[in-house]
C-alpha cells in the first residue's frame, strides 16, 4: 500500500459544487480514481493513487493551479481565458459547453455590436468583454456585476450584457437577443507552469492517456453480429474499425459472428448496411474503457 503524504500527492482542482462538478467526478472514477465522499470535505485522498482531490469554487481554480497550490485543474475554458491564467491547458473536455455572448434587449434600439458604441455593458466577464470590444474598435464603459447579470437592462443598469449562454433559456425569459459570440468553452483540464517532480509528471502522464481512453470509449459502441461466411468480406467493408474485425465460425453451418468496435456517430449508418449486407442479430454494447 502506498503512503499518501500531501506534500508529495498530485493535487487536482476540483469545482466543489457546481455544474462542472459531476461530470468531472464521474470522469475521476471514470478513468480508475477511488476516492470517498467527496461533497462532505475539502480535501480528498485517493486510495488507490497518490493523487488528492481539493474542491474549491470554480473562480478560485486557475489562481490555485497558477500558484503550484493544485498541480492540475478542472475548469471552464472562460473562467481560465478571463483569469488569463499563467497555466498550461492540456486538453478540453467535451462538457460545461457554453459561450459567451453579447445580448441586447429585444425592443431596445441597438441592432449589433455596432449600435453599443458609447453604451454601458454589464457582465461578469469585464476581461473578455473589454478584449472583444477592443478588437472590434468600439469604444463601451464596462459595468462587473458577480450575479444576475441577465436582470442589468432591465433595472437601467445597462443597456446590454455578456453573459453566458447554453440553451438560451435565461436570455429569452429576461427579454434578450443574443447577437454575437465572443467565445465558445467547455471544460478544460489545465496544469501549474511550476515544476513538478519527476513522479507528478509521470502520473499526469497517465491520468492524460487514461482519459483519453475513456473519450474514445465513450465515442465508440462495441458491436457484435451474425452472418453468412460468404457475406464477410461485404461486411469487413462497411465496418470502419480500428483494427481487422474478429470473425469466429458458429455451430451453424455457413455462419460467422463478427466482433468489432464502431464510432458512435456512425453507428446507426454501418447498422442500416450491415443488414442490407446480411447481417442478423446486430447487438451493440457500450464500452466502459479501452487503451488507445
Ligand atoms: O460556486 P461556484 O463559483 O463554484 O460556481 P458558479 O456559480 O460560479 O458556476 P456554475 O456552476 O454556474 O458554472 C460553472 C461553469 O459551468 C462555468 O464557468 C461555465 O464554464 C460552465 N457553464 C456551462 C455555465 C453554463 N453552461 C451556463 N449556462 N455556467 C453558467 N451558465 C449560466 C449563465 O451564466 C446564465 O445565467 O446559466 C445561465 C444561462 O443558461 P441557459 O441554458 O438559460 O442559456
Ligand atoms: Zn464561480
């Protein structure tokens, strides 16, 4: 049994309670991490790795993951971006997508990013915002609220927002348009510039091509079929696979099963060919992890 001493464990960031949180548990266990309860501490022991999960508020990450107090981090790209934090990103992650947008009130006068020269914009997000103005040339006073930012026009606080977006739900019901996208995020898996010891970088290593892994079974379906010998080789056509498809005879005479792994978004195209090709008993499992 390995002897987990905090000053030497890889410590991660985790956001301690927030939309990011479960995926990014599910995630942790995802890729082999045992860990206990974590909702009811700060700091979590892994038993199985020397690695230590600290769960902390979502804004507090980039600084920590900067600062060497976390070696890694889980955090959305807009929240690294507008810290701009001295860290090394080391993948995105499919989720918390979001994007930050400029909204304006449906009835107001302002039609696009033009017409706010001069206005007052409000957000939580001033560094991305001022950036985005810049660029565009058009000169805005930046008003930060840390909440509600959708409620600013309507209580004259401003005449439009940044603000966040997934579904659009929050800009409809408070009377917004969205107009224009100033940046597209999704979680982000990102990692201190501090050096780290020689053990440290090696477990990043793995934690890295263990997720990988876990991505790519998560896109991928495990299928299994039956069909006649003779249609093997149509069938071997179809199947975009990784590697050659295993084809094992049956009791039955003439007839094969076939076994391979399939893309995801695929999946129901090869299923729709495969029959016209002769295949029966199409089964499709998911696939918990594989090594890429
Ligand atoms: O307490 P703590 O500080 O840790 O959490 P928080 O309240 O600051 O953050 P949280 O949990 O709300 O969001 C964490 C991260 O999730 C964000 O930094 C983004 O990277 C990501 N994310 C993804 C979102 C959204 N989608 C999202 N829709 N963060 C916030 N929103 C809000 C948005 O601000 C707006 O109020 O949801 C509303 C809009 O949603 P729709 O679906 O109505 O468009
Ligand atoms: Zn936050």
């Amino acid at each position: 049994m390995r002897t987990l001493d905090s000053a030497t464990s890889l410590r991660i960031a985790v956001q301690k309670s927030g939309r990011l949180t479960d995926k990014t548990i599910e995630l942790l266990k995802g890729i082999g991490l045992e860990f206990d309860d974590y909702k009811r501490s700060l700091l979590v022991k892994c038993r199985n790795f020397d690695v230590e999960l600290l769960l902390i508020r979502d804004d507090d990450i980039p600084e920590y993951v900067e600062d060497g107090i976390c070696d890694l981090g889980f955090v959305g790209a807009n929240t690294v971006a507008e810290d701009e934090a001295n860290a090394t990103i080391l993948r995105g992650l499919d989720y918390g997508v979001c994007r930050l947008s400029v909204a304006i009130p449906k009835n107001g006068s302002a039609k696009s990013v033009k017409d706010l020269q001069g206005k007052k914009i409000a957000t939580s997000y001033p560094v991305l915002t001022r950036k985005f103005f810049e660029s565009k040339g058009i000169d805005v006073s930046i008003v930060t609220l840390s909440g509600s930012v959708e409620i600013a026009p309507r209580l004259k606080i401003a005449d439009a927002i940044t603000d966040l977006v997934s579904t659009g739900g929050t800009l409809k019901a408070n009377g917004l348009t969205e107009i224009e996208t100033i940046f597209e995020s999704e979680t982000q898996l990102i990692k201190t510039n501090k050096p780290l010891s020689e053990g440290k970088e090696q477990l990043i290593e793995k934690i890295l091509q263990r997720i990988e892994g876990y991505k790519k079974a998560a896109e991928s379906r495990y299928i299994m079929m039956n069909a006649p010998e003779s249609a093997v080789s149509e069938i071997k056509k179809i199947l975009p696979s990784l590697k050659s498809p295993t084809v094992m005879p049956l009791a039955d005479n003439g007839m094969v099963a076939v076994h391979t792994v399939v893309p995801l978004t695929t999946f129901w195209d090869i299923m729709e060919q495969l029959e016209e090709a002769g295949a029966t008993g199409i089964v499709m499992l998911p696939i918990e992890s594989m090594i890429v």
